[in-house]
C-alpha cells in the first residue's frame, strides 16, 4: 500500500521525513511557510502544496512536524474541517498535557489522531535503529504502522494515551541534560588546572561505562526505585551528601557555578534529617515523585 501522505513543515525534521516517505515511494505533499525549504524535496518527487489548506486536502494521512505546538495549533485550527476524516500524526515536541489536549481537539473534529515523539536526529531518519515512540488510537496506530516505519525501525506504540509519548521522550531528554550539565561541570573543574577534555575522556568514559550506567539503568536500579526499598550495601545518603558538599565547596573555590547541585544537597540534607542516612541516595525518589510524595 503506497498511499499518499502529506508533510507539513519542513524544518530539519520534516524534510528528513517527508524525503523518508519519497524512498519509500509514497506520493508526498508538502507544505512549509517558507517555500523554499520544499526545493530539494520537490527534486526528489515532492508535490509542493500552495496552501496548508491544499496541503491537508491531499492526503488522508497528515504527518505534521513543526517547532511548537503554539505554532500547529495556529496553523491547524482554521482547518479543522479539511482534516475532518482524515489521520492526523503529530509529531512535534511539547508537554504531555499539550499532546492530550491536541487528541481532544481532533476527536471533537472527527479527526484520527496520534501522537508521536521522535528520539532521533534528521540524519538517523529511516534507520533501522532509530526510535521513535507513539499514543493514541492503537488501531490508527496498526493500520499505519508500516508508513511510520519508513521513519524508523523501531517504531513502538507506547499508549492509548496520546500523553505517554511526550512522557518518555521528556523523560530520557531529562537524563540527557542532567548528564550534559554533568559532563561540562566535571571539564570545568579540570579546566582550573589546565587538564583538557581531550586528556580526560578516556576516564569520563570509562565512568560512564563502568559506573553510571550499571548505578542508574540497570535492571535493579529501577527495581529499587520501583520497590520502594532503599536498603544498601553500596554506598548510602550519608557518604554521598558528604561527597556532593565537597563538590559544591570545591566548585565554589574554583569559581564555577555550583547553583544547579544545591537542591540536589538540600534533598539529601532533609533526608538525613528525617534519619534515612544510612538508606541509598535512591530514596530521594520518595520526595522528587509527586505519586509518591502524595501516597
Ligand atoms: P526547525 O527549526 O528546523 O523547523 C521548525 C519548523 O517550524 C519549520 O518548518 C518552520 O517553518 C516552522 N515554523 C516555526 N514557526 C512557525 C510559524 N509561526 N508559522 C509557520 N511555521 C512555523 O526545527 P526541527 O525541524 O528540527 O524540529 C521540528 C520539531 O521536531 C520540533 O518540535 C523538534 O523538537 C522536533 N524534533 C527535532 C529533532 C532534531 O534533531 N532536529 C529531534 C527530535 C524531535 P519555516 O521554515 O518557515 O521557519
């Protein structure tokens, strides 16, 4: 089945998609409100939309991929009787509540809708291994399937929630930054004594490998969190708020921002005060999750 399909914006993103659905040799309509983003695509066999109205009009799959949900929802509201009928996939980045409530809108418009997030750059479009995460209708979701694997190889259909997606992608972009501002914080402090990032990758490397990874995404991590039980043998609150007050102490004496540790120290401070000392830095889970924090 090679049925056409519509892209609609062309940034890095949705060029990589809609030229992922030409090599698949679905009939692709595009629509980008600057036009000249469509040029390459339209080399490849990409029918141009003039309007977003034609645009929508041209396919009964409308995959949609633009910089905010503010901006779709700006584009898309006029047309809710065009796309009456047909199936919307949104795959732009926001909030989980902004997903939920673009589900309403398009089910009070009769439109089927799924949500996706992608977890993957432009270039990784259309690998075998690129991820990319889906919620909403299961059944849109079945029938669809095969076009969104063009995108990726490992498509997963997470939720009927159209929330979910967002959820995870938010999720483990978290990781990302909080790993990012961990890395750069740690070259920093070698900085002061002219050791270069260069010279200390092998050991950032091989703490990741050895230590980070095993500590926070294994199988019993998640299972202690999950439990609830923060007995250890490893290492405890009282060991690691001692260590991360050196952190901030020595970053402070080396001129480098410590802001973004402080409340991570104030979390194991309470906890040591409520007498989990000897409990693993893991129970912070009990305060940080409002599911547990409310229980
Ligand atoms: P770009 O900045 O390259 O593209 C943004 C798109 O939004 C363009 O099509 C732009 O149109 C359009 N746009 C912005 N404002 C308006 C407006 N007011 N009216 C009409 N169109 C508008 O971003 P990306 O393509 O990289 O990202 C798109 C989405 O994909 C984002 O939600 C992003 O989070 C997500 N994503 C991106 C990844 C990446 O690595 N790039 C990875 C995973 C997800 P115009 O060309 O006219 O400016």
């Amino acid at each position: 089945d090679r049925s056409p399909v519509t892209v609609i914006g062309l940034g890095l993103m949705g060029k990589a998609l809609a030229a992922a659905f030409l090599k698949g040799s679905h009939s692709t309509t595009v629509w980008n409100r600057s036009a000249g983003k469509a040029d390459d695509l339209v080399d490849l066999g990409a029918v141009r939309a003039e309007t977003i109205s034609e645009a929508v009009s041209a396919s009964k799959v409308v995959v949609v991929c633009l910089s905010t949900y503010e901006v779709m929802d700006e584009l898309l509201a006029p047309l809710g009787n065009e796309l009456s009928g047909r199936v919307l996939i949104n795959l732009t980045n926001g909030t989980p509540d902004d997903a939920r409530k673009t589900a309403k809108w398009a089910i009070d418009c009769g439109v089927d809708y799924l949500d996706g997030a992608i977890m993957a750059v432009p270039q990784m479009i259309g690998a075998s291994d690129a991820l990319l995460f889906y919620g909403g209708q299961q059944d849109l979701f079945q029938a669809h399937e095969p076009l969104l694997k063009l995108l990726g190889g490992n498509t997963t259909y997470l939720s009927d929630d159209p929330g979910v997606p967002m959820l995870y992608n938010l999720a483990l972009l978290t990781i990302l930054y909080g790993t990012g501002e961990g890395m750069l914080h740690a070259q920093a402090m070698l900085s002061t004594a002219n050791i270069s990032a260069t010279q200390f990758q092998p050991y950032a490397a091989a703490w990741f490998n050895n230590v980070i990874l095993p500590l926070f995404s294994s199988l019993d991590a998640a299972r202690e969190v999950d439990e609830g039980d923060y007995a250890t043998e490893v290492s405890n609150i009282n060991t690691n708020r001692l260590a991360l007050g050196h952190i901030i102490k020595a970053s402070e004496e080396l001129d480098i921002s410590a802001k973004w540790l402080a409340p991570n120290k104030a979390l194991l401070d309470q906890m040591v005060n409520d007498g989990y000392g000897e409990d693993s830095p893991f129970r912070a889970f009990e305060t940080i999750s409002p599911v547990r924090r409310n229980k």
